[in-house]
C-alpha cells in the first residue's frame, strides 16, 4: 500500500508542492526518510514517532519509507512533519484516502504531540490555493498570517490528536473566518516626532520631500546636529500600509522567521549596525534567506554613518536601489526578493566630524578626509536623490520652551498624506511614488513649465548632472510640486530640487 499526503514548503519568495509518499513493508522495523532531506528533516523520524505515540496511536513496527518528492528539490525546515506522520497514520489504517483527500497539511510536531507554527506560513497558502486544494491544515498559532491569504478554506490545529479527529467529522477546528483582517486602530506615536526637533528648518523640509516621494536622501553634519534624530522622526511619518503592502512585508518577515504568528501592521524601520556583513544586508547564505534591503520592503533603511560600513556593502546596494529588488544566486537556488525601500543615511563631513565647524578645530588630514568621503562612491551617490548638510544647534536654544500650539509633526504628515494622494491619482494605483517613474514615464507623465525647462537646461550643464541625476531632480521637483497642490512642475519647485542634488 501507497499513501500519499500533500503538503508545501517556503522557496524564495514563493513555494514549492511536496508530495509525502510512504509505504510499508515486512521487514526488520526500521523508519526511512529518501528525497533531498536536510538534518533537519532526517531528525523528523523521532519527533514523528515520539508525536505518534504519545498521541495514543500506534507506531507500525514494519519497515517503513517515506519518500518527499520531487526527489531533486532541497528541502529544508519542519513543515513536513504533520503530513508525514499523517502518512503512517495512514499506512497502518487509522486514517482513510478519504480523510484527507484534496487537503494539504503542514505544521512541525513536538515529542507530545503538539503542533508548532513554522515561518513561511504565506508562501506556504499561496502556492497550495493555487495548486488547486480545497483545505488547507496549519499550526493554530500560524492562522493570523495564514488569514491574509482569501479564497481556501484554512483550519488551524494544535494538537495531532485535534487533527485526526477534525478529518473524522468529530471536531471543528477554528478557521481563518474567525480572524478579523481589519486594519487595527491606530496606535498614539511614540519615539521621536519633528515637534521634538529644535531648529533644522531645511532638514524637516527635506524629510517632508523625500517621504512624500519615496526619495532616497543623505543628511550630513557635524555630531550632535540631530542628523539621527531627523531619520527617527522620519518613522513617524510613514502612511500606513495597504493590504496588499501589509501581505508582502509580513511574508518576508515570515520567511526570515521574525515573525509567525503575527501580521505586520506598521512600515518597517530597519537600522543595522555598520559592522554588518554583505549577506546580512542585501541576504544570501546557504538557503538565500532575506537580507536587511528586503526586511525594509516599503518602509526605511536606515544606515547611521554610511562610511563607516563596508565599501563591498554600499557598493552591492547600487542594484536594488534601482531595481527596487534583489536577486540571490547560490549553487542550490536562485531567488529574487523584493527591496522597494527608501534609504535614509547619514554621514559626518570628515573622520572627527568638525571640518568647517566655526567653534571645533578638524583635526584630520587632507588625505584622512578624501579617503573617508571617497566610501561613498559617485556611482552610489547619484542613486541618492537628496541630499542635505545640517548644522549644529546652539545649546542655548535647546531648552527653550516650545510653543503650546505647535503640532508640527500632524501638519507635515497631513502634507505628506495629500501628495501621495495626487501621486495615485495621477498614476492609478497604490504604491508608485514619483521616484519609482522611470526615464520614459517621466517623459510622459510629468508636466514641466517653459521657464523650469530653461532653468533645468541651464543647471544640468553648469552641474554637469548624468542622465540619472537629471531625471532624479525633475522626480524631486514633482513631489515638491504635489506638496505645493500644484500639476505643474515651475521654476521654483525645480529650484528647490536642484538644491538638493548638492554634494
């Protein structure tokens, strides 16, 4: 006798169909696992009869084989450890073709029994509704990611037990019906807002652009300009996410395991540390898992003193700044993830911070600072659309009292809201900002006034702008023109562009 138990697992961003085949035989008992398994697979042997008996079934003492297939797909995690103790359950009669037909199971099983949430629950939905199946059995504690997913029919067990009699008719597990996928209330902001910010008029104008537009942007400045404090305040000015936003970044953040029984309501602020690797930030490793770029999917990466990371690291970034995605090759997979994120980074002028601060003296040497600004190279530059050098505060103006009307922060998000609702009407659909346009749809879609085409003509040459800054500043300039209400990008919005392509 043949059973056969579908399941799925996580592959990249999408999945991958596993089928469970198992038979049993005479023979001294013995208990195989056969189809590019992983350690973690092979392990599943004892977890799964350890699970089958403590759940008061019987382990069949027979030589039995289970066989994942497709045989040449690596596999890899504990998914498949509830269909292949569905398979024995199977093979040894406690359970009929009948009780599981047309269904997809998968869930990691533990020594009593019980059934663990796995990451990639998503992917894992995804690709069953779209091979066809009818019901789909996932650990309980995966059922919120699971919701996100419409169309199929979603039960969520927690014990092996609970499942066998849930496919004999005797027990109603909770489904997916039962969670609401409503957007939460919204939260009370915390961290740090622009009304916290003292001073930097010009560093809050630009943080206001470049959110608005989805534009990458660098502010550079002495220590303790606040330059930290403007990128934190920037967090609080994110629009929140749309369904569609929502199921991709919580499916990331499934797939990297941060999350798994939780939907990601709230845009991504990503921070790594400078000391971070390649991998870490762009992803990579054995199984190509999602680096910080991808964990940053429509939210903000946040790089704190940009020189001070690798110049192998700044340098992988150059194409998924571009391509608003990130393409992973290793010998076993290749896997393409998203990475439409926008980058906020921050940099001091030279190595000690001071060069051309009026009360420190710079103590470094022509060569120190040459060699510490050459870490951003030119081609990395001209992907950043903005960018911004902020002074130092005077300490005197620190602690005076802030006005008791001042609600700068709601202002400037209501701001940000109305732009980006001119940028969907004029692009028809959610998620494309003025700086995702290309070349040829700016061409089409933006409308310049002669006096701005004249000033743009005439500053392109005396700037000696590429081709990619020059479009990058008419983009600046239309998110400029949108918070101004205007369809029609004049002079003055494109000067106030041209001011930030500045190095």
């Amino acid at each position: 006798m043949i059973a056969k138990i579908y399941s799925a697992i996580p592959y990249g961003f999408g999945g991958k169909l596993v089928e469970v085949e198992g038979d049993m035989n005479r023979g001294l008992p013995t208990f195989n696992i056969v189809g590019m398994a992983n350690k973690t697979i092979n392990e599943a042997k004892e977890r799964v009869r350890s699970a089958i008996v403590n759940s008061q079934f019987s382990f069949p003492d027979k030589k039995v084989t289970i066989s994942l297939a497709p045989a040449e797909l690596q596999k890899d995690g504990a998914y498949l450890d509830l269909p292949i103790a569905l398979s024995i359950l199977l093979l040894s009669g406690q359970l009929i073709k009948a009780d599981v037909a047309g269904k997809v199971f998968v869930g990691e099983l533990s020594l009593d029994g019980k059934i663990k949430p796995v990451k990639g629950i998503i992917n894992v939905v995804e690709k069953a509704k779209k091979s066809g199946c009818t019901e789909i059995y996932v650990p309980v504690k995966n059922l919120p990611q699971a919701s996100l997913v419409s169309g199929v029919a979603i039960y969520g067990v927690d014990t092996l037990q609970n499942l066998f009699l849930a496919l004999k008719g005797q027990y109603t597990p909770p489904t997916t019906d039962k969670i609401s996928n409503q957007t939460q209330a919204k939260q009370h902001v915390t961290g740090e807002i622009l009304d916290h910010i003292r001073g930097q008029a010009m560093a809050k104008r630009a943080i206001e652009i470049a959110i608005a537009g989805h534009h990458n942007i660098l502010i550079s400045g002495p220590p303790g300009a606040g330059k930290t404090l403007l990128a934190k305040a920037a967090a609080n000015l994110l629009p929140d996410l749309t369904p569609e936003e929502k199921i991709d970044i919580t499916k990331i953040y499934s797939i990297a395991g941060l999350s798994k029984d939780e939907i990601i309501e709230a845009r991504p602020f990503r921070s790594p540390h400078h000391t971070a690797s390649s991998t870490s930030i762009i992803g990579g490793g054995a199984m190509a898992s999602p680096g910080e770029i991808s964990l940053a999917h429509k939210g903000v990466l946040f790089l704190d003193e940009i020189p001070e990371f690798q110049r192998s690291v700044l340098e992988a970034m150059r194409q998924p700044l571009e391509d608003k995605e990130i393409s992973i090759s290793r010998a076993n997979r290749k896997t393409t993830y998203p990475a439409d994120f926008m980058l906020i980074a921050t940099m001091n002028p030279c190595p000690c911070g001071y060069l051309g601060d009026p009360t420190h003296e710079c103590k470094c040497t022509e060569t120190q600072i040459q060699n510490y600004q050459k870490k951003l190279s030119g081609p990395l530059f001209d992907r950043i659309d903005m960018n911004i050098n902020v002074e130092k505060v005077e300490n005197t103006d620190l602690l005076k009292p802030l006005p008791d009307n001042t609600d700068e922060h709601n202002v400037v998000k209501n701001n940000i809201t109305e732009a980006m609702v001119r940028q969907k009407a004029r692009y028809g659909k959610d998620g494309v900002y003025n700086s995702s346009l290309s070349s040829f749809e700016v061409s089409k879609l933006l409308r310049m006034d002669s006096v701005a085409e004249k000033l743009l003509a005439e500053a392109s040459e005396r700037l000696d702008l590429s081709a990619r800054s020059y479009f990058k500043t008419i983009k600046v300039a239309q998110t400029i023109a949108d918070l101004d209400k205007s369809d029609v990008i004049s002079s003055k919005h494109l000067a106030e562009a041209l001011n930030y392509r500045k190095r």
